[in-house]
C-alpha cells in the first residue's frame, strides 16, 4: 500500500495542498501551530475516515470554509484507487474513483495507518483510559470485527447503566446484565488475544533500546475480578463477570454506573517487579511506548503481510537522542511509507534517504524543500 | 408564488421518512397532473389505512378485522409461535413460507436508553396468550442486537419456568450471500460458531 498522491482543500488550517509524497519518507518541517499535523491527520483521516485527535468533525473544516476535502491516489494490492473524503456541515462522505462508499475497510483491507503522536508517549503515566486507547486502536487495527464489537459493548453498558439510574432492577435488569457479560467477554478475547501477541514482541524491542536491565511486562488487568482472564475461556470470563456484577450490584445502583467491565480495566506496564507508571523515568516511560509502537507494526506485518501507513507527529523531539536514533534506524529499515513531521530537520535526518520528499509547512502553506 | 393548497400538499409530502423537500414537490406535481381520479384514490387509500387497519386483538399484527387472516387460519400450528419485534419483521418471515406456527409481535424491544420497558411492549398480552397451554415452543426472533439478545433473554427468563421450550433463531452468514461481501463482526461470529461436518 502507497500513498501516490495527496490534495486538500480547507481541511483545518490547510487551503489548499497538492503534493506527491515520496515512496518511502515524506518529512514535513515546520514550526509549531504552522499546520505540520493538520497534514498528518489529514493521511490519517482519509485511511481511517477518523479524526486524529479528538473533537467534532466541524472542527476539520477550515475556519470560514463550508467545507473539508481529502482526497489521495493510492496503490492498493496493485490497483490505484482515487480515495477522497469530504466533510461539510458536521457529516463526512467518502468516495472511491468518485463512487460513494459507506466504507473504506473494503478497500484497505482494516489496518491502514499506524499513527504515533506525543500524547502517545505520555501513555504509561497518563490514566487508565489512555492505555485502553492505546491497546484498542491496536486490536481495531489487527482485528476488524473490534469495531463492531466494541460499540455493541458500549451499548450493552449505557442501557446497563441507565437501568442502574432508573432503578429498574428485577428481570430487565438481568437480562441486560447478561447481554453485557456476553459483549464483555468477547471485548476480553480481543484484548487479550492483542497483547499475546504485542507483549513479547514490546519486550524485545525494549530490550534493544530501554537501556534498562529489568525487562518490559505488560499484564492485562482486569478490575475486581479475581479469576485469571488469560487463561479463562469466553464463556468463563462473561460468568466471572456476571459474578462480579451481581457482588457489586448495590454499590452500582448507588452510584448509577457499571463499576466493573472491560471500561474499567488497565494495562499494567512494569519493568522487571515495579510499575514503570509509579518508578520508570520519563525517558524510560517514553522508550516503553515506542517498543510498543514498533511491537504493532512488526506485529501488523508479521500478521498481513504488508506494513501499513506511519505517521509519526513530532515525536523525534521527545525522544532522548539515542532513541530517536533507533527509531529513525528502524523507520527507515523497515521499507513502510512513512510521514514525519518535526520542527528540527536535523532530528530526523537519519530516517531520509536520497528519495525523500521533504516539504515546509507555514502557517497553512505546504511547499517543497530542496532537503537540508 | 405557488398556490397554497400545492404548498400545503408539498409540507404533508415531506414529512414522510425519506423523502426530503425536492421529492416532495415533485409528488405533488405528479399528483397535480394526474387525472382527478388518481387524487381522489390516494386519498381514500390514505383514509382507510388509518380508519381500517389495527391490531389483532391476539397476536397484534396489522388487521382490517378483530382477528388477523393468521390468527384465524386453522390450518396454522397452535403449537408454535414466534416472537418477532414488529410487523416488518414478521413479514420477512412469513415470506420465507417455512414457517407454520403463529406469531405474536412485541412492537418493540426493551430499550432502556428509549426508554422503553416490558410495559410498553406486547408482553402481558404474551403471557395470557400463553396461558391455555397450546403453545409448546416459543421462537424468539428478536433482532440480533444488544437489545434485541436481551430481549431475548428476557423473554427466555420469564417463559422457561412456565414449562415452554424456548429457542432463539441462529445467527450468522446470509445463504446466497458471497462470503466476501460479509461485514467481519457477522464472519467472525459465524467462524467462531462453525459446526463440524
């Protein structure tokens, strides 16, 4: 899969860019709130048809404009394909070769881009939700089903919950409570069948640039259950947790929320006996995420095949330099497209090659750069 | 400037689902074209749809009389009876002609978050059908959604202690259907059911 061609027209601070991005490294330079991740997202959304960061549609389009446009020329199992996504008034439409499409999972077969921002690398310290996204955008890519999955979950909870409000109890109340273990514990198989795979291969990679003699752990935790999930089958973790439910019942009703469930878990990062949250430095903390990242993408090969889109937003500059040097070795050893933004050209030198298409972003206007 | 009886019959025609203000005007001047007795015939039709068409007394599917056409048709098994969540629902089954039993429509499902409970359903008028003991097998066809299964469940709670076998319809690939055109939550579900041959 290659990204061939790229033009957007009002998307964020963006008025209108056309650019042929190279084969392997694209390296857009720029200072900050100059619009360098307005161009990453902008990949990001036209594969994902998801924002990057958090926040309404609208918020794409840019200030004044009534509408976003994203459109690329992909290389897709040895077809191009014109894809192109359209925002306008808070809905977005997507196109293929000008035909509407519902989806785009048909065409990029699920997986298409690994993003890696530095609100990812604040992951290991940040709060318990941080991780779960970290480790659900990870099974979305590797098992497409997740998304279906994970929204009938959610589902299951909000009617869950608002039964725990209305004080309903009695019988609808069981019988939502058993839809709700049932979708749990298909949430569970994802997960857990994610990090079987992604915990050895983070563990390898930090070995090679933690710089750290205590290994890397990743265990899922699954909150208020006593019964070990890994090991458990389907149907014996949704009876585990119908268990803990029905314990944790009066307590729910008293608070109005589910306080137990794949929504309340954590993935519990340690290195050797202690939790890298409480005791790893933030350089450490940071070297963990990105094993984790490189774990995904060697994972994601090793599962399709093919390496997906990288887009990596400003990361170099919080990375210590001899980590940033291991990235920028591996980025450009792994043969993925890559898209890297940076505000110092000199911090990723090391991942360009003489094909590299190096491009200046300020305030709003993207142009070529000869190179550095 | 329209007229404003063509402006009222464009407002009535649009807030119809689907079909927004362009399809509406272009109805009405269809309408406004056609021979006066077409008019006068979509009226009556319109009329007597409300006016004539209810619920069956038993199994609360569309009916011009007390009883629906299947409710009193002898040649139906008594025995079983399927429960489906609307009127739609049971015309894609009885469709299908495999089916011999009866039907009972619940107009909904249990949906908290709508708001809606076993009240606002067709449940109590379930039970006392149930009650003369004819039926044997109940065959819940709710929507395979998270409200749909526990409706199911539901159902299932309240029915098995009566004595009645109770069983849910299987889920998973469209026959005739190309494996590749099947979305991955569907194929998923239907490889992690698989049966031995």
């Amino acid at each position: 899969m290659r990204l061939l061609a790229l033009a957007l027209e009002d998307f964020r601070n963006l008025a209108a860019v056309d650019l042929c991005p190279g084969p392997r490294v694209t390296i857009a330079v720029g200072s900050n709130g100059q619009g360098k991740t307005n161009l990453l997202e902008a990949v990001y959304f036209l594969a994902t048809l998801k924002p990057l960061r958090a926040g309404r549609l609208a918020e794409l389009v840019r200030f004044g404009a009534d509408r976003a446009r994203v459109s690329g020329r992909f290389e897709l199992k040895g077809a191009e394909r014109q894809i192109s996504v359209e925002v306008s008034q808070g809905a977005k439409a997507a196109f293929v070769d000008g035909k509407r499409a519902a989806t785009l999972e048909d065409y990029f077969g699920g997986v298409s881009v690994v993003a890696f921002t530095p609100d990812d690398l604040a992951t290991v310290k940040g709060g318990p939700d941080d991780r779960r996204r970290l480790v659900d955008r990870a099974v979305f890519n590797r098992f497409p089903a997740f998304l279906e999955e994970s929204r009938a979950y959610a589902r299951a909870l909000k009617n869950r919950n608002r039964l725990l409000r209305d004080r309903t109890g009695g019988a609808v109340q069981e019988a939502f409570d058993a839809t709700l273990c049932r979708a749990a514990a298909r949430v569970w198989t994802r997960r857990l069948a994610l990090l079987a795979e992604l915990a050895p291969r983070t563990a390898k990679a930090f070995e090679a640039i933690g710089r750290t003699a205590a290994p890397a752990e990743l265990n899922y935790r699954a909150a208020h259950l006593s019964l070990d999930l890994a090991r458990a089958s389907e149907a014996e973790r949704a009876a585990a947790l119908a268990e803990a439910l029905a314990a944790r019942l009066p307590r729910d009703v008293e608070r109005g929320f589910t306080s137990v469930g794949p929504h309340a878990d954590d993935l519990e990062v340690r290195l050797g006996s202690r939790l890298a949250r409480a005791y790893a430095s933030q350089g450490q903390q940071r070297a963990l995420v990105l094993a984790w990242k490189v774990a995904e993408i060697e994972n994601l090969r090793a599962a399709l095949g093919y390496l997906p889109l990288l887009l990596l937003d400003d990361v170099s500059s919080e990375l210590d330099p001899e980590r940033n040097a291991y990235l920028m070795a591996y980025l450009a050893d792994s043969g993925a497209q890559v898209f890297l933004s940076t505000t110092d050209a000199s911090l990723v030198k090391r991942a360009a090659g003489p094909d590299t298409r190096w491009l200046t972003v300020q305030a709003g206007v993207v142009s070529s750069l000869a190179g550095p | 400037m329209t007229p404003d009886p063509l402006n009222r019959l464009v407002a009535e025609l649009a807030k119809l689902p689907g079909i927004g203000e362009k399809t509406a005007q272009r109805l009405a001047f269809h309408i406004l074209r056609a021979p006066p007795e077409y008019a006068r015939d979509l009226s009556k039709a319109v009329l007597e749809v409300v006016e004539k068409v209810r619920l069956c007394s038993r199994c609360f599917a569309l009916t011009e009389a007390d009883l629906c056409p299947l409710c009193l048709d002898p040649r139906r098994d008594e025995s079983a009876l399927c429960v489906v969540e609307g009127i739609a629902d049971q015309m894609a089954i009885e469709k299908t002609r495999e089916f011999k039993g009866r039907y009972h429509v619940l107009h909904g499902v249990l949906s908290p978050l709508d708001g809606v409970g076993p009240d606002q359903l067709r449940l109590k008028e379930l039970l006392t059908r149930l009650e003369d003991g004819r039926v044997e097998e109940v065959i819940v066809a709710t929507n395979p959604d998270i409200e749909g299964e526990a409706t199911a469940l539901y159902l299932t709670r309240l029915l098995k202690p009566m004595g009645l076998k109770v069983s849910r319809i299987a889920q998973g690939l469209p026959m005739g259907g190309d494996l590749e055109f099947a979305d991955p939550a569907t194929l998923a579900r239907a490889l992690s059911g698989r049966r031995e041959l």
